[in-house]
C-alpha cells in the first residue's frame, strides 16, 4: 500500500512538472490578459447610484447585459437636459455596473483563456503518450489504470492553479478598491475562487475525457478546443440576449425565439459561472450541476482508461 | 512460472492470438520465436496487462492475470523499441521507474545503472543516447525493482555485440523466469531452455530447446553448380551417404546436425560434381515451418 502511495506522489509529481514547464508561456498570456482586462475596469469611475429600472421592461432580463442596457437609456435620458444645454455629460458607473464590468471583461476571458488552455492539455494527456509510446512505463508498474488517471488529474490541476490564484488575487483587489463599499471582498474573492476551480475541474474532467476516448493527440485536442469555443460562443449568445430582444422590441418582431435561445445557452457551463457572480445566491445550485457534470465525465474518462488497451 | 491456457485475443476482425497455451518453469528462459505478427507482442501485451485476452487464462506464478496489481510487481517488461521521454534524463527516469514501484534507495539505483552500463551517462538527457543506450535504460527501467518474472520483446535486436553479451550474461546468471520473444531460432541458441514457435497467433512447436534442435538440425550448405545436369548425379551421391538434401531452384540444399559434418558434405559434392560455390545457410522461420509441419507448406 506504501508502494503504490509512494508511487501515485511520484506520477503527480513527474506530471505537474511536466505541465507546469508546458503551462509557462499560458501563465505570461493569461497575466497580460487579465492584467490588460483589469486595467480597463479600473479605467472607470464607479458611484453609488442606482438605476431607473422603470424606463424598459424585457421579458428575458436576468441578465447582466439588461443592466447595461438599462443604465445606458437611464443614462440617457438623464443626460437630455445637459446635452441640450451644450454640456458634456460626464459617464460615471454605478457600482452594479462596475461588477459587471467585471464579469463580462476579466472573468469571461479568463474563463475561456483558461479553460481552452486546460482542456488542451488535458485532451493530449493520455492521447500525447499513448501516440509516443511512453504510458507502458506507468501502466506496467504497480500503480492501477485509474491510479494513473487520478494522478494525471491531478497534476492538471496543479498546474492549473498559479492561473486561478492569480486571478484570485485580482478579483481581491478590484473588488477591495472599487467595490468595497457595497460588497464584501471576502465573498466576492472565495466565489470566483470557487468558480475557477469548479470550471477547471469540468473542463479537464472533459478533456482528460477526450483523452481517454481518442487515439489521436491532434482529433482530441481539437474536439477539447471546438467544446470550449462552442461554449463561449454559447455564453456570448446569452450576454447579448437582452441586447437582441431591445432591437426586435424596437422592430415589433415576435420574441418568442429568445426564450429558446436562451434555453440553449444554458447548455455552456460559463452562463452558469458568470450568472453566478452576477446573483451569488443562485451559485449553490449551479454549483450541484457543474460538479456532477465534472464527476460523470471523470468517471467516464477513467472507465475508457481502464478498459484501453495499451500500445508500447 | 507462467502459464497461459486456450489464449485468445482479437483485434476488430484480426485474430492476434488463438487458443495459445504457453508453459514457462520457474527459473527458465523461454524463447517465443516466430515472423512479424504472428502475436508474440499480444502475448507479452497480454502477460504484461496492458492488453486483456478475450478468453483464456493466464497465471504468473500461479496468480491470475485478472490480480493486475499483483503481477505488475512481479514483472519486468522490456519492449522491442523502447520509446522514453527523451527531455530526462537516464537517471531520473530509473529514479521514476524505482519510485513507481515504491523503492527510494540511491545505492539499488546506482546499482542497476553500473550493471547497465549506464553509470557514465545516468545525467545526459536521453534525446544525446544512441537507440543501444536507450535501451539499456529501458532494461534498467525494467530490472530496478529485482522482479522474478522478466517479459522482453526481441530484448537483442538493435543492441551491440557488447550489449548483447552483457544482457546475455545477466539473463543466464539471474535464475529468474524470463520470456522473451526473437524472429529465428538464433536467438534462442545458447540462451534458451524451452521454445514456443508461433505462427498466426498459435503455437506450432513447443517444447525443451534441444530436443527442438536435434528435430530441426543446426543448418544447411546451399550448393550451386557449374552445370545443373550434374544436380541428379550429386543427389545420388548425398543420398547414398545419408543426406538430408533438397532443391530449389538452382540451389541444392544438404542438412546437417553437426558443423564438424560440413567437411565431409564438401568433399563428397566435390567428388560428385563441378561446384560453383558452396555457402552455410540459416534456417529461416519458413524452412522451421516446413521442416516440423511439412503438410502446412
């Protein structure tokens, strides 16, 4: 039992080293990203005001883009009198907004920077030594096929985590120096911590996945890289919902579709993150869902693994 | 001990294995010889778990094959190519292969690398190593944890005569059960005590490696003659000496036990016709077949 104990150590060792010299140009990406993402939060001036919700009704509103679109008519119409008085009027955010901000900029791009970059290297993971006829040295070693498995997960997201700490960090600070006054940092920080890591588990759950089911390095990793795009693509559809039934409100066109669309989009684990920040209360019951997807996907993954058989 | 019984494994539509039964002694060096896919590597896949038989069964020293954990510990694998992380080095990877079966002790380490060879090299990444030297770590890799059972597919091709020698010696001198597979019967002289010849997945000879030899005979002379109208008179002076000789093509083949016969074949085709040129030949794995199994060809 010591031997295998030892021996399981030893394999997330030898991965997460692996990956983590494999991960470095993603770190420097990922920090320009955020960084760059961040900056443009902090450009703006954040005030404690709040919206004139009475102005337009949406039938799909929960959303953070319908908060957006109701501060900028809301904005304005407030702003009529001084326009017309020749001024120029000075846009400044209320702090609803700035969360906002927030999740449509920093969170949504990390998400998909992070989860194209983890779900990559997690596709190639068995699929890269399987084509390279290097895993007989593991599987023929005392360690079990699902040993194996969990200790290449687990290396995964070891090497994930500089990416999720720096962003927890970041959120620490934005919402420490913009937002203290109406959220706690605490709350905010340990959400998108949680977040982060509930995503990454998913998308390399999935990855490893694809890893397991293919033989080809290049067919996994480009089925991993469509399912994040697809997913973002998804999410964005989502954000701009609220933007889309504005436009056919204003061309009195039927709706209804929305409600579909909104339906599918649903389908990318994002929309239920970045709801998630946007109403922290609904979290818990995203969180129920995300985790059992990522749980049925490993169990998967390592089911194929065990029952693959291995070249050398 | 290894013993496998009505063995059968496909892949898709090919049959790799069918109905093999294997039998390795304890302490023994059992040879697996047969041409290209013919299934020795299934087996070896097979015995070394990273392939499950469709049916059969399989024991390693009387554990069944379905205790993965168990026979893993007990075996030392060795493929034909050997494909290892060419950014590590020697060292580190016999350090992983050691960690992997719980052993953290540098001297069983350094040890194993000073019997490889590998000493001079153990801190030079593998993409410098010669494909010799890399195989040298595989077999490093593989003998680290002292395992009573070694599973080595075609363990000589590709190495040096230095190499060869020094594998040859380990194996002789360990009293350990090995299985290893080749392409000809070569392989097997002086090293085996048993051989299984296989051909399409099953087993064609098997038995004690000596009495195989004196069934097959050590080898043939293939004759050439000046003029082919002398070839029924040389047979007849062949045969009238007890002879084994067959023809094909132009060339005449006569079988011997013993090289120190090989004098006397010379001599008596000389005397019986013009000889172009005279040359010992191999048995190939074809004329193994066709010798044992004559009706198969």
């Amino acid at each position: 039992m010591t031997s295998q104990i030892t021996g399981f150590i030893s394999i997330v060792n030898t991965e997460t080293r692996r990956l983590i010299k494999g991960f470095l140009p993603a770190y420097f990406w990922f920090t320009v990203l955020v960084l760059i993402s961040t900056y443009f939060v902090f450009a703006e001036k954040y005030v404690d005001i709040s919206i004139d919700r009475s102005l337009m009704t949406l039938k799909y509103a929960n959303n953070p883009m319908t908060e957006i679109l109701l501060y900028t008519v809301s904005f304005a119409v407030s702003s009529v009198s001084e326009v017309m008085s020749g001024k120029i009027p000075s846009m400044v955010f209320p702090f609803s907004i700035g969360v906002i901000f927030f999740i449509l900029f920093p969170l949504m791009l990390s998400l998909t920077y992070m989860s194209g970059h983890v779900i990559k290297k997690a596709s190639t993971t068995i699929t890269g030594e399987e084509e390279k006829k290097t895993l007989y040295i593991m599987a023929t070693s005392p360690q079990t096929r699902s040993s194996i498995y969990l200790a290449k997960f687990t290396g995964l997201i070891l090497a994930t985590l500089p990416m999720i700490i720096l962003f927890y960090l970041i959120t620490e600070l934005i919402f420490s120096s913009l937002f203290l006054s109406v959220y706690s940092t605490y709350d905010a920080g340990i959400l998108v911590l949680q977040i982060l890591l509930v995503n990454a588990v998913l998308f390399i759950s999935a990855g490893m996945l694809f890893s397991a089911l293919f033989k080809n390095e290049k067919k996994a990793s480009w089925t991993g890289t469509k399912v994040v795009t697809v997913c973002s693509l998804l999410t964005s559809l989502w954000i701009l919902i609220p933007f889309l039934e504005f436009m056919m409100n204003l061309t009195n066109s039927n709706t209804d579709i929305l409600f579909y669309l909104e339906k599918l989009t649903w389908i990318s684990p994002f929309t239920a993150e970045l709801m998630s920040v946007y109403q922290p209360s609904v979290f818990i019951y995203y969180l129920y869902s995300l985790v059992s997807a990522s749980v049925i996907l490993f169990l998967l993954g390592m089911g194929i693994f065990i029952k693959k058989d291995l070249e050398y | 001990m290894i013993v496998a019984r009505k063995l059968n494994k496909k892949y898709g539509k090919i049959r790799a294995i069918i109905d093999l039964d294997i039998n390795v002694k304890k302490g023994t060096i059992h040879g697996l010889i047969g041409p290209e896919a013919c299934g020795k590597t299934t087996m070896l896949r097979i015995l070394s778990t990273l392939v499950r038989p469709d049916s059969g069964e399989v024991t390693i020293n009387d554990v069944p094959l379905s205790k993965g954990i168990q026979i893993r510990k007990m075996i030392g694998f060795v493929p034909k190519t050997p494909h290892l992380p060419n950014d590590r080095t020697a060292r580190e990877l016999v350090t992983f292969a050691a960690s992997l079966h719980g052993i953290h002790d540098a001297p069983i380490i350094e040890s194993i690398m000073k019997q490889t060879g590998l000493e001079a090299v153990a801190d030079q990444k593998l993409n410098r190593f010669s494909q010799v030297m890399e195989k040298n770590v595989a077999f490093a890799m593989a003998f680290v944890h002292d395992p009573s059972i070694l599973l080595l597919d075609e363990p000589l091709a590709g190495l040096d005569p230095v190499s060869q020698k020094r594998i040859k010696e380990f194996l002789l001198a360990s009293n350990k059960t090995v299985l290893l597979t080749g392409q000809d019967l070569d392989i097997a002289d002086g090293l085996c005590n048993s051989v299984t010849v296989m051909k399409n997945g099953s087993n064609v000879v098997d038995g004690e490696m000596a009495i195989i030899r004196q069934q097959l005979g050590k080898g043939a002379i293939e004759i050439k003659l000046l003029d082919t109208g002398q070839t029924q008179k040389l047979l007849f002076e062949l045969e009238k000496k007890g002879a084994k000789v067959t023809v094909s093509g132009e060339s005449i083949y006569v079988h011997y036990e013993n090289d120190h016969e090989i004098p006397g074949i010379i001599r008596a085709a000389a005397n019986a016709a013009d000889i172009k040129d005279a040359r010992p030949v191999k048995l190939s794995i074809d004329d193994i077949f066709a010798k044992l199994h004559p009706l198969e060809k």
